[in-house]
C-alpha cells in the first residue's frame, strides 16, 4: 500500500510527488492522459522538426521558485535558454518598449516614450529589489506567510507599509500614470498584469504587472531547451530514481473516504488504490470536491459557495505555428526578443479586458506572442520560427464583437474565423506574417479540456485572480491553506494558494502540509486548522 496518491502529473502534482518521496514516502502518482505533464507539455504539432509548447512556454515563476530550485532539476536533464531580449512591445507609432535583463536597455526603451520614464522604471525596481526576496518566501509559505511578513513589516515599517498595502491595491493603470509620463512604461506593467484575467482598472492588478515585470527584469522569461516538456521529463526522472511510481491513462473518478478520511482512489476502470497517509489531488477545486469527493462529505458552506462565490478565469484560445523564416517585426527589438505583446495601447488593454468583462469576443484580441527559436535555436530547423500566440475569450461569449458570428461553439468555421483575426493582429505589427507560415496547429477553449482536464472551458489558472479568489478567499472562503475538510486530503492545484503559473507552489504547500500532520504532534496541528478552516466556513 503506498503512503501517498498524487492525483495528476502537471508541475504541482510531480512537485508534490517529488518531495513525498524525498521524505521516505511511497508515492504513486495518477495522470489521466496518455503522458504526464499537464499544461507543461511540447511536441511537434504544426510541421516535422516544429517543437510547439502545446500550453504554457515561458517560466520566470518557475525560475524564481525556491521549490523548483530545492530539486536541483538540471540533475536531471533540464537547461534553461533565455532570449536576448526578455520581453518587447512594440507600438503603431514605430517604438517599442523593451524589457531586458539589462536594466540600462530597459530603462532607455522607456526614455524613447518620454524623457524620465526609465528613471521611474529604476525606481519600481528597486524597490522589487528591497522587497522582492520576502514576498517570493511569502506566495511559497503556508498560509498565514509569519516570518516572511515580520520581516516584509520590519523592514518597512508603520508609514511604509501603508503605503506598500496602497501600492498592492491599486489598478495598473492608476501605478502607471503616477509613474511615467509616456505609454511605455504603463505597457510593459499592463502587459505583464494582463497575463492574468485582470483588466487595467483591476484592484490589485498593479501588483501582479510589477511582480511579473520584475522577476523578468531579474531573471528573465527563461523556456526548457527543447521544448516545456524537458521540464516535466526532468520532474519525473527525479521522481522514478527515488523509487515513485507514475501510471498514466488512470483517470480517478473518486476519492475514497471512511469515517471522514481520505483512504484511496478509485479510477474510471474500478480499480481502487489505498492510501496510507494522504491523497494530493492536483486538480481543479470544483472538480476535486464535487465530482470526486462529492457534498455528503463537506460543510454545506464549502458547496454553497462553489455554486455562488467560485469563479473562473477566462477561457483561451492558443495558435501555434511552423514559420520558414524569422517573424518580420517592424521594429527590430521585437525581432530579438522571446515574448512579444500585441496590443496597441493601455486604452485597447481595457477594450479588450471590458469586451471580455461583457462576455463578448473581442474584436481587437491582446496577443501574448511567444518566438521559441529566439530563445531556444533548437526547437526548429536552422533559419526557420516556432511561434504561438493565446488570447482569451468568454468562458460563455454572448456575443462576437467584432462581427464574425463566434458564439463559443468553436467548430471548425468558428474556430477558421478567429485565428484569422488573431494573424491580422500580428500581421499589423509584422507584415509578411502570414506568407511564413508553413503550418498552423489550434487549441479552442474546448480542445485545451480535453487535453488537460483542468483547463475548463480553456481557463488557465484554476480561478480567477481577482482580489476577491485570493490569499484567504482561493478557492473559497477559508485558510488559504491546502488542507481540506475532508482529514488527509489535500488541495495541490493551481485553484489553492498561491494560485496559477508554473511554479510549483501549491503542490509544495500540500506535501508540506501532508509531512507536518504525519509528524509528532502534526495530527493534532492539523486538527486544529481543519476546525479553524471549518468555523470560517459556517460548516
């Protein structure tokens, strides 16, 4: 009988994995689809010798975890590759705002937009510098963050922490224009915010446009050479040579419970398996408790607010090419750099994010253009592009507007329409785009499902991350912690705190929390947060 199930293989799961197993564990690990890796997987889709990331590409998150960086992976196989240029957006009047590792480059694309704007850039990093080490230690604690707070408070004290809790809560929009002059700088922090389903008037968006500007700043957008998938390979030989186990095309339909416990899983083929210690469900929060726990086990709260408080993130749509050359970016940065934004101006960022806030398709789509072979030559043929783009969509669109008829069927026609206005999108910013391409591959909000059973309708980071799904509110009202009602079941997905990226984070969390209990005098700590967690919840 193992200690441990692991219910998905995606990077939470196997992190989860990988650190039962340092502990002495027997860990099995259960993946649904026929290999593991969950949105961390590669191959070639559009053309032979094209290595596409089939969903997530770049990794600052990753690079920056101290839980990644705990299980030594390039051990095992996994190189990181960083384009020269981390991140470009260009704009209609011919410039082009540029982050680099180089904080000189950095600040002098900003000073084209106007005079002084790097300044204001130096500063915002600078002080990611002071306070960034405690809030990465913080996103990767249990909830509440104690040491890493104490020391984020000492070291800024009464005034300068009401002024940082300002500076967490505002809008992008509102820290941009209180920051620069020009439209640079409110680019690359409004780009980088909008990687979430936040829109530029978002509370709270500033801070997530901050965080994932400057760790690119710090330590770039990093990709796995030879495609997303080296990352997971190097997981799961690290997890194998520790003597785990990892069985795929296992889809589990039930957690087993007794008497209030977790004590196995049962798979779509009726096989049960037990678990001595814990079950790890990697998995979306409503999948986890309604499908395979079900409501006769939990507070009548915890569902209740499933049905009225949980919210999705927005859906995806993601077109990956073969290209025969490099794409032909009218300014030249972009040429140079691993990530481009398409979007022409904060004002069009919040078209888009209002359109999608209306449940309507957008009719001028925010890019997030990945170029791999600038930042890896390996995953495509000398002199030729891996390329990809994803936007979001409504979950449920009510309607299309930019007048093609799309209602969220996403059947071929549908499907032909929208990648047709996603390439006039980059051919605006790239004329001659659409006479490179050798090969196209798309996902829809129903393929990515389909693919990647946490990926519902397409959403990318198991909840929203609006300020009203975090920290004590993810995924519902509670502790913010991956313990769950149910005694020795854990929530380790991207729907628990920290929430979504690849990162590693909340698979982290609930092994620690799964070793803790099973320590002397974990159960009776663990009791105590399961009846604290309970109160909070009115069940």
């Amino acid at each position: 009988m193992p200690d441990a199930v692991v219910i998905g293989s995606g990077p939470n799961g196997l992190v989860a994995a990988n650190l039962l197993v340092d502990a002495g564990w027997d860990v099995v690990v259960l993946e649904a689809q026929p290999e593991p890796g969950g949105a961390v997987r590669s191959g070639e889709v559009t053309a032979p010798g094209f290595v596409s990331d089939l969903f997530s590409a770049f990794y600052p998150l990753g690079a920056a975890s101290p839980v990644i960086a705990a299980l030594g992976l390039e051990e095992h196989g996994l190189r990181w590759r960083q384009a020269p240029l981390v991140l470009a957006h260009p704009t209609s009047d011919g410039r082009c705002a540029v982050l680099s590792r180089d904080l000189d480059q950095t600040a002098a694309s900003l000073d084209t937009y106007a005079a002084g704007d790097g300044a204001g850039w130096r500063q915002l990093y600078g002080q990611w510098q002071d306070l960034g080490p405690d809030l990465i230690s913080a996103l990767f604690t249990p909830f509440p963050p104690v040491r890493a707070g104490f020391r984020l408070a000492r070291g800024l004290g009464l005034a300068g922490g009401l002024r940082f809790a300002r500076f967490a809560m505002l809008p992008v929009r509102r820290l941009a224009d209180e920051t620069f002059t020009g439209a640079g700088g409110g680019l690359l922090l409004a780009g980088n915010a909008l990687h979430t389903d936040l829109s530029p008037e978002s509370a709270a968006s500033a801070i997530y446009g901050w965080l994932l500007a400057s760790l690119g700043q710090q330590v770039g957008f990093p990709v796995p050479e030879g495609g997303a998938g080296r990352l997971t390979d190097a997981l799961v030989r690290r997890f194998t040579s520790r003597g785990g186990q990892l069985h795929c095309d296992s889809t589990v339909t039930r957690v087993m419970v007794r008497r209030g416990r977790a004590v196995g899983v049962r798979t779509a083929d009726g096989r049960e398996i037990p678990a001595r210690r814990a079950v790890l469900a990697a998995v979306d929060a409503p999948q986890l408790y309604r499908d395979m726990v079900g409501e006769d086990h939990l507070p009548a709260q915890l569902v209740r607010d499933l049905d009225t408080s949980f919210q999705w993130d927005n859906s995806t749509v993601k077109v990956d090419w073969a290209l025969d050359g490099p794409v032909p970016w009218t300014h030249p940065d972009a040429r140079r750099a691993g990530t481009v934004h398409i979007a022409d101006g904060i004002d069009e960022l919040t078209e888009f994010a209002g359109q999608l806030a209306m449940r309507r398709v957008p009719a001028r789509p925010f890019l997030l253009f990945g170029q791999m072979a600038v930042a890896d030559p390996t995953r495509s043929p000398a002199g030729t592009e891996t390329a990809w783009a994803y936007t979001h969509v409504p979950q449920f669109p009510r309607s299309d507007a930019g007048g093609a008829g799309i209602t969220g069927r996403w059947d071929e026609a549908e499907t032909a329409r929208f990648t047709e206005r996603i390439e006039s999108r980059v051919e605006q910013f790239a004329p001659g785009f659409r006479d490179l391409v050798r090969g196209r591959y798309v996902q829809t909000p129903v393929s990515l499902q389909a693919a990647d059973g946490n990926l519902h309708h397409g959403a990318l980071n198991g909840g929203t991350a609006a300020l009203h799904q975090q920290l004590v509110f993810r995924p519902t009202p509670g502790l913010a912690r991956p313990e769950t009602p149910v005694r020795g079941l854990y929530l380790a997905s991207a729907s628990a705190h920290p929430g979504g990226g690849v990162h590693g984070g909340p698979g982290g969390l609930a092994a620690r929390a799964a070793l803790v209990e099973h320590r002397v005098g974990g159960r009776l700590v663990a009791a105590g947060i399961r009846r604290t967690d309970r109160m909070l919840r009115g069940g």
